[in-house]
C-alpha cells in the first residue's frame, strides 16, 4: 500500500503544504476528498453537471467574444485561461533543494497571500450568511454547512480555505494543460478540421456543442487523451506504508516512492512511435478506448480528483473554440511542448484566432 510523504514534516512553512495534494492519509484527507468528489466529478445529466455546462458554454462564449476584438491579431492566449502560480519546479517534488529557491518562494508567499487576501472575504460574507436548509450550490456552501452543522470536527475555516486552494490549483493545471492542447493543434490543421467535422456532426450547426456531445465526438477526445498521454504529467511522491516488493526488489516502509509516469507513457514496449502526436493510437473502430497501462491521473485512493473535470472542461473548451475559430501558429513563434512539465511561463505561445 502506499501513502503519501508527509511533506509538513519538511518545514516549508504554509506553501500550499496544507493542500490535499502533499497532505498524509487520513481521516481528515479523506473527508476533504469525498466533500470535493461531490463538485468535481457529477453525475451526467445530474443538476451540478447540467449547471457545469451552462458555465462551461458562458464563460467560453465571453471569452470568445473578447479574443474576436484582436481581429485575427495575434493572441498571449494564457491570460485568457488563467494566470498561474505553480510552475512545476523541481522543488515541487523535491523539497530539499529549497534553499536554491528562496527568491522563488518569496514571490510565491505574496501571490499565495493575494489569493488568500480574495477569497477570505468572500467565504466569511457566506460562512455569516449561511442558513440550515440552504441548497449546496457550490463547494463554498459545502464546506460551510460541514462546518456550521459540526459533520467532521476536524474541518474548520483554515482547513476550508486550504481545500479551496486546492481548487484552484487543479484549474491552472486545466488552463496550463488547454495551452498545451492548443499548441498541439495549432500546427496541425489536419487535427482541427477532423474535430471540426465532429462537432459539424452533431450541432448540425444548429447549436453550440454541449457536454453530452463528449461521447458522440470520440476523436475529439482522442485529441485530449493523446495530449495528457504526451505532457506526462509528474506524479506526486508517494512513501510505502509497509514492507514490500516491486518486482522482486524489496521496498522498506517508509521508502520514498516515484511513479515514473514519462516511462508509462512513452515507452516503445508500450506505445507505437511514443513520440508522435497520434490521437488515432485511442480509437479503435472509431469507438475511444484507454490502454491498462494508461494511468495520467495516478490511480488508487491518492489518484487526482479533478480528473473529471480535465476531461469535461477541455472537452468543452477545446471545441466551443474550434466551433467558432481557426487556430493558427504566430510566425517565428515555437510551439514545442515541454514534457512533464506542471506550468507553462505567463507569455508563452500566441496564436491566431480566425473566424
Ligand atoms: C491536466 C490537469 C491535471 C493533471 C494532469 C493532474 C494530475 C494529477 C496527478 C498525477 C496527481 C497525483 C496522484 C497521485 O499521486 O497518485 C494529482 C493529484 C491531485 N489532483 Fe490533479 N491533475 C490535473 C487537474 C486537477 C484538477 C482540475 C483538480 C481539482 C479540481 C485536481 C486536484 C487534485 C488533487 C486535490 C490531488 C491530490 C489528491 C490526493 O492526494 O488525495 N487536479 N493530479
């Protein structure tokens, strides 16, 4: 069985080290976990998916509407996403090396403190107006009512205001992993028009593309998968909470655990031409099916709880955009995907967006 590090045990202060993420197992986590569940993966056609979608399909649409005032300008496209704070250093897995990150961590203490500096009002203003019966709208109400009814003693507003953050968290790694779609793309219009022809399909051009369409739109998917498959994303480090083996070398507990997730997904054992950009490699009679070995989002009790909502948001994302645009790469600009990397730099690729 394996656990996690107990990262506070390294004294980095509060840099997000309260987060679910670097946080040992145990009750308290798993509560967090089941209380973040409820938001992050809804049930299709349940009420939290069907607002998920009206969200999905306003926000984009706004955003849309802004990036056509550039008129075919080219466009720092991340702003529009998201800015971000975590830009997968070493030290994120590594917390020995802080001390060569000092500077770094300095910067990251204020942005924290800004994010804390917003979100603190607004989740006082609803933890004093919060009434028993009101309806979980969100995951704001659901902490609160777990805190105003006493349902876990241990969650309090600190721990709310950590759980929160992990939300956060997870979105820039949405708004970095759309950047990373998008730039995929970007050079490959073959891939756009067959996404295009998809949504063709089932719009009949009649309407914008909704979340139920994700299962008609299978290479869409594809897109997505072979992208997550391609930025092999870091895994968190585990630790061995037993004595164990792996094949036959022998594991003490304790042991600080890597999961090599770029080996998983580039291995030439595993994948044909592991390099290529290759959505097809996810479809086989136009139907999308995952490989066992295929694991983004770790697996187990510790595996990323936000994996739906990667799934569902850029789904959306990815083809509202191609509905209304083309993507084209800036001359001069490169568009090479940097591989098990959490967080691309504020100004990276620009594209052009046309009608
Ligand atoms: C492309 C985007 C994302 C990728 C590639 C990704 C990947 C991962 C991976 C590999 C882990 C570690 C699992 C393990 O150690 O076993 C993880 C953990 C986690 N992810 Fe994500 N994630 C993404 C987006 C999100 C989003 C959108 C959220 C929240 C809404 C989120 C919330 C979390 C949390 C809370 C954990 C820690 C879970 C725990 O330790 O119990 N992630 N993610």
């Amino acid at each position: 069985m394996i656990i996690r590090k107990k990262f506070e045990n390294v004294n980095i202060g509060d840099f997000g080290f309260r987060t679910l993420a670097f946080c040992d197992w145990s009750e308290l986590q798993k509560t967090r976990r089941e209380l973040l569940k409820d938001h992050t993966c809804p049930k299709i056609f349940s009420t939290k998916f069907q607002q998920l979608d009206t969200f999905i399909n306003e926000e984009t649409n706004h955003m849309l509407h802004l990036i056509s005032t550039f008129h075919n300008k080219p466009v720092a496209f991340k702003p529009f996403l998201l800015h971000t704070l975590n830009q997968g250093y070493s030290v994120d897995f590594m917390p020995w090396m802080l001390p060569f990150y000092r500077r770094h961590f300095n910067q990251f203490h204020k942005w924290t403190k800004y994010i804390r500096n917003f979100m603190a009002p607004i989740v006082n203003e609803r933890y004093c107006t919060w009434k028993p019966g009101k309806k979980n709208y969100d995951y704001i109400d659901t902490l609160i009512r777990t805190i105003r009814r006493k349902e876990d003693k241990e969650i309090n507003l600190e721990i709310a205001m950590f759980s929160l953050e992990d939300v956060i968290g997870g979105h820039s790694a949405i708004a970095n992993f759309l950047m990373k779609v998008f730039a995929y793309i970007a050079v490959r219009p073959e891939i756009q028009m067959r996404i295009r022809e998809e949504i063709k399909s089932v719009t009949k051009e009649m309407r914008n593309v909704r979340l139920t369409d994700r299962r008609s739109m299978p290479f869409t998917e594809a897109v997505i998968l072979e992208t997550i498959r391609l930025i092999a994303s870091p895994i968190v480090p585990h630790v061995a909470s037993q004595d164990s083996s792996i094949a036959g070398y022998k594991i003490r507990k304790g042991t600080l655990i890597f999961l090599n997730n770029y080996e998983l997904n580039y291995s030439p054992e595993l994948w044909e031409n592991p390099e290529e950009f290759y959505p097809e490699r996810f479809l086989i009679d136009g139907y999308l099916v995952k490989p066992d070995h295929f694991f983004p989002f770790s697996s187990g009790r510790r595996s990323c709880i936000g994996y739906k909502m990667v799934q569902l948001l850029s789904f959306s994302i990815v083809s509202l955009t191609l509905q209304k645009f083309q993507i084209k790469p800036v001359e001069g600009c490169s568009y090479e995907v940097p591989v098990g990397n959490l967080a691309l730099s504020y100004d990276t690729f620009k594209f052009q967006f046309i009608p």
